[in-house]
C-alpha cells in the first residue's frame, strides 16, 4: 500500500512549559522537541500494515521549518522510505491541513495516518480538516486496524465506550495508543536515513483563520493541605463542606 | 448571525455534555445579542428534545432521518451544515467530546470557519472576531485565540461550563431527507459500551492509582473506593502498559485528559506527563508514602500514609458520608 503519515514536531513530554514576557510566543529556548508521540504511533503502524500487505511504501509529510528536519530523519530511520517537508511555520490546524491537503490530492494514497492530537496545541483537527478537504472517510481516535483487500476494519474510541467500524480504502484515520509500541530506530536504519530522499516543497500560504493574541500559565495552587492518616472522616468532610466537590 | 448548538445523543439520550454546550451557545447568543437554535440528529423523543428549554433554547431543528441515529462524521458534518447555513448561523458550538472531534473540523471545512477545539469560558467579542480561552501544551498552559473568519466553530471541552437555568417556550421543527445512505462513508460493525462502570470522560469523582498499588491484585481497594463514591477510575501509564489495568483507564499527556470536579491520586508520583491529564481537574487529592512525591505540590488535599492503611479507612469515611447524606 501507498500510506501517507503526517507527522508533527511538538515539544518533548518533559518541558517545562513558559512564554515570552509579553506572552505572545511560546519560549522554545532550550526545549527539545520530538516526534508527536501519536505520530510515532502512527508511523509504525504503517510499517505494520506494509509488512502484513507484502509491500509498500510510507511517505511521511510535515509542515514546518527546516529545524524540524531531524525529527523527519529519525522517521526515515524508524522505516519510512521518504520524507516531505512543507516550508512553513504551522500556526493553525485549518493552515496545516490546507498545505496536506494539497500536496496529497494527485498522489492516490491509499491510506492516510495521522496522530489523535499534538500534545502542543492538542487541537486534534488536522485528520479531520485534511478528510474533509481531500473528501475522504475519516475514523478517528483508532485503536486496531487491519486491512483486506480494499476494505478496512477499525476499531475507535466513543464516548462511553468502543466502537468497530468498516470503511473502504482510501480514508483517513487518526492513531490512539494502544494501535501499536513506537519502533525505535536501529543503527542500520539510521545509517540508510542519510541517503533517502527528504524533498522540501514551498507552501501555498493562504489567510490564517485563527491566531494567538496571548498565551498565559495556569493559575498557581494555593498549596497542598496535608491531613494524617487517621483524619480520613475530617478529609471527607473538608470534601463536603470546604471543597463541595462530593 | 445566530448561535447554533449541536446537541449530541446517545441512543436517544442527552448527556450532561450536551446540556453544558447547549448553555454555552445561550449564554453567548445573550453576549451577541442573538437567539440560539439548537440542531439534534436522529431519533429523540420530543420530551427529551424540548428539554433543551430548560436551558434557554427558543427553537430546535431536528433533523430525523433515521440513518443518523448511529454517528457517522461526514454524514453529520453534511446535516448540520446544511441547518448552520438555513438558519444563518454565525457560531455553531459543541461539545468536544470524541463525537465532537471527529465533527467539528469536517464542519469547520464546510463552514469555511475557523475552529476553537476545547474552548474552557465563554469568548470575548472583538469586534468581528471571537476570542475563545482554550487549553495548550496538555493542560501546561491557556491561549486566547482570535477566530477571524465570519462564521465560526467553537467545541466545548465538558465539565468547564456550568449549567445555566433559563427556561423558554421552545420551538421544534423536525426535518427529514437531509442526508442518504450514500453520506455514510464508514459503517458501523459493532458499539461495546461499557458497563457497570462510570465512563472516565465523563466522571465527576475520579480515583486513580499507579505503581503504589504493587500490582493489580490490590485493585479492588481502588474499585471499592470509587465505588462508594460514585466515581470512575483511572490509572498512570506504567499501570496500564504492564496490563494491570486496560488502556482506556490512563490518562496524561499521552492518554486521556481528564477534568473532573475531583481526582484523587494514590501511589502515583505526579510526573509531569501524568498531571499533564489531570491537572485541570478542580480538587485534587494526593495520598502518597513520599511526603516529597510531586502530586503534592499541585494537590489542595494530602495525606502522606500507605495506601494500604488509608483506602481501607478512607472507604469506610466515604460510605458513612454518603449514608449520612
Ligand atoms: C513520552 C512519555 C509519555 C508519558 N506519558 C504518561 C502519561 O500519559 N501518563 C502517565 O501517568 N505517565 C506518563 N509517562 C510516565 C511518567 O513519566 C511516569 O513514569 C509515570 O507517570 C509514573 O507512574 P507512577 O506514578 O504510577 O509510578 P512511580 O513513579 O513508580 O510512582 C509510584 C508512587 O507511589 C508511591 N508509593 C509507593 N508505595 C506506596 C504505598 N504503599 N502507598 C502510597 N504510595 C506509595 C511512591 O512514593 C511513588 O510516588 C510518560 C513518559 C514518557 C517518557
Ligand atoms: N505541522 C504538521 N505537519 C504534519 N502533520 C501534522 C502537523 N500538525 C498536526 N499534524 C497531524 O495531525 C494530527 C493532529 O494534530 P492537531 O490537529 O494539531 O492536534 C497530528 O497527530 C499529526 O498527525
């Protein structure tokens, strides 16, 4: 199969999150950024349904700046065969699948894989967004996949439960964990990285339908009130009548 | 420019969920000084669809074919877009639940809107644009975001907006033939809901543990406790990765995000991915044998014990609380 994962460059899951004084710009100084976990998911997961099919290729495709390259090598190390970079700063999901969505329109893949969400701006709308623009079935929050033929059965995530669903190739499907374990690259597979193909294309820009006036942090926590073990019925109390949450 | 809410069922059923978002879209239609509808898909008796009154919604289109009882994203995106349009909507809002992620972005493409996904307060106007508060970097910090085009979408994250009372005679409109067989892209097989237990995404109360617990054997300390409260429960990753507990009970930055009215967290150290999940809930509460484990520094209630000595008495509190009250 012909599979195309998306794939986003977020901040590593330790960061500590801060904003510039005047809070218009999220510091990145010092942060470490990664492979969306999701993401990661994702790609391995195409590599699975390619090795069950007997072949294939897995095309990955980022839109961002030319910082996020590493990260695209390292998914040319995990296995996919080549990599996309769209020239532009990702500031809005509409923005990121518009640019998808173009490069993706005459290249009939068969699947398209992305993550659930970024865990920067957890917005969860590109997968969507990209369907809708490409008018293509979209699964969201996935689970298992398997494929026959040109029919796919899914599982996903529903509110209160899970849902099995069949839907005909080509559609677009968003990875939860519990899909796949991330594949960790080898050595020989960061040795054949260098060599494959990572193309940059120009982005088509376009109008941004949203933007970010100001960031700020949570509000800080008054302060933990500790209680001794044998205060239980007191803690249950200060439940009731301080925190009135039972 | 009106307000249009999309009010999610499940079987036939409004949620809390869809209350909340119904509320929202009032609250805001009052700040524009506009009406809100009210679009509801599939079959819902009317007494259930009128209920949506209570909460100020003067009219609802129900669109009743009964293809859409069962959701499918593309087919819902094309009915509510097709009533957003007939009523002139402005701002269409619903719930960001996973029925709402998997239709507010198609819808957002239709609308040509731009989309707030997981919006925590009620916007501000300026001028032209919204500006929607939502959560970022897994509940590490907020952005106001400008929603700059002329017709708008803004799903709600549950349990961030009150209910607001304020009822109003209601108007139904029922509509059918909006959608056929050929809309629906995925076929459903197969709905395993859960059962007997208290879905996670939407609890109130919720009792979590990690690797404190030593193994999975100890659990049924954890489900007698959430059981006496009426809660769901939760777990961290290594829990649910070395199978202890299912999958569907991690929450953090790469499980679920939770916002509860209250979590309490035992055995769990609170590293920064698992409080990633749960910080957004509104009362914490930390039991932990290390008085220096960092839940405690974003916990409000803290007992340092072994959990083996407080759930056990902590059970016991609860169920003479809830037989007292
Ligand atoms: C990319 C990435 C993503 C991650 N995502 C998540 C995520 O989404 N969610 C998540 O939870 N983690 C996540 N993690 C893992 C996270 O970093 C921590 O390792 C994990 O949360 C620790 O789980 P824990 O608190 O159960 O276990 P531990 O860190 O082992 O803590 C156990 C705690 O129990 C206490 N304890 C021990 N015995 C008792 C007792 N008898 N009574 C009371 N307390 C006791 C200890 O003092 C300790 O604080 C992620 C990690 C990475 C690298
Ligand atoms: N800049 C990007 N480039 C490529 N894919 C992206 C980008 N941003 C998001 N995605 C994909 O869309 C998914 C959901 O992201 P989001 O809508 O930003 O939460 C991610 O898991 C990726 O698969």
């Amino acid at each position: 199969m012909k599979i195309l994962v998306c794939i986003s460059n977020v901040p590593d899951t330790t960061t500590k999150i801060t904003f510039s004084p005047d809070n218009k710009s999220f510091n990145a100084t010092g942060v470490q950024y990664i492979i969306n976990p999701y993401d990661e998911l994702a790609l391995t997961k195409a590599l699975e349904l390619n090795e069950v099919a007997g072949g294939g290729t897995v095309t990955v495709v980022h839109v961002g700046l030319a910082d996020a390259e590493p990260n695209l090598r390292k998914a040319l190390a995990v296995g996919a065969d080549d990599a996309v970079r769209i020239d532009a700063a990702p500031t809005d999901g509409f923005q990121v699948a518009s640019e998808i969505a173009t490069y993706a329109k005459d290249k009939q893949f068969d699947l398209i894989l992305c993550g659930r969400e970024s865990i920067d701006y957890n917005g969860g709308v590109v997968p969507g967004m990209l369907a809708e623009m490409l008018d293509l079935p979209e699964v969201n929050v996935i689970t298992s996949i398997t494929i026959n033929g040109g029919l796919s059965q899914v599982e996903r995530d529903i509110d209160g439960g899970r849902e099995a669903l069949e839907v005909s190739l080509p559609f677009v499907a968003s990875c939860q964990k519990e899909i796949t374990e991330p594949r960790i690259p080898n050595m020989r597979g960061i040795m054949m990285a260098r060599s494959k193909p990572l193309q940059v294309l120009p982005a088509q820009g376009g109008a941004l339908h949203t933007e970010v006036s100001e960031y700020a942090l949570p509000a800080a926590k008054a302060g933990c009130r500790f209680l001794e073990v044998s205060e239980v019925e007191k803690l249950v109390e200060l439940l009731h009548s301080e925190a009135k949450v039972i | 420019m009106s307000v249009l809410v999309f009010v999610e069922n499940h079987a036939g059923q409004f949620k809390k969920a869809a209350y909340e978002a119904a509320s929202y879209a009032v609250q805001l239609a009052a700040q524009m000084q506009t009406t809100a509808a009210a679009v509801v898909l599939g079959t819902v008796a009317e007494d259930t669809v009128r209920s949506l009154g209570k909460y100020g919604i003067q009219k609802v289109v129900c669109v009743q074919d009964a293809l859409l009882d069962g959701f499918e994203a593309h087919a819902a995106a094309k009915a509510v877009a097709e009533v957003a349009k007939g009523i002139g909507a402005g701002v269409v809002v619903l719930s960001n639940t996973y029925t709402g992620k998997a239709l507010a972005p198609r819808l957002a493409v239709k609308l040509q809107a731009a989309l707030a996904a997981g919006a925590v307060e009620l916007p501000e106007l300026n001028g032209q644009d919204l500006m929607v508060k939502r959560t970022v970097f897994s509940n590490k910090g907020f952005a106001d975001l400008a929603l700059k085009t002329a017709v708008k979408v803004i799903s709600i994250t549950p349990n961030s907006y009150k209910l607001v009372e304020n009822e109003v005679a209601i108007e139904v409109e029922n509509r059918n033939g909006v959608v056929s067989a050929a809309d629906f892209k995925a076929k459903v097989v197969e709905v395993k809901k859960v059962t007997g237990k208290i879905p996670l995404t939407e609890a109130e109360l919720v009792v979590s543990a990690g690797r404190g617990l030593k193994g999975p054997e100890n659990w049924h300390m954890v489900e007698n406790l959430a059981n006496a409260l009426g809660a769901a429960t939760a777990c961290s990753k290594p829990v649910s990765d070395m199978h202890w507990r299912p999958h569907d009970e991690h929450v953090g930055q790469t499980g679920i995000t939770i916002k509860p009215n209250l979590y309490i967290a035992i055995g769990i150290s609170g590293a920064i991915q698992h409080l990633a999940g749960v910080s957004g809930s509104k009362v914490i509460v930390a039991i932990n044998t290390d008085k220096d484990a960092p839940f405690f520094k974003i916990a409000d209630y803290g007992i340092v014990g072994d959990a083996f000595e407080v759930l056990p008495k902590l059970n016991e509190a609860i169920t003479k609380f809830k037989a007292a009250n």
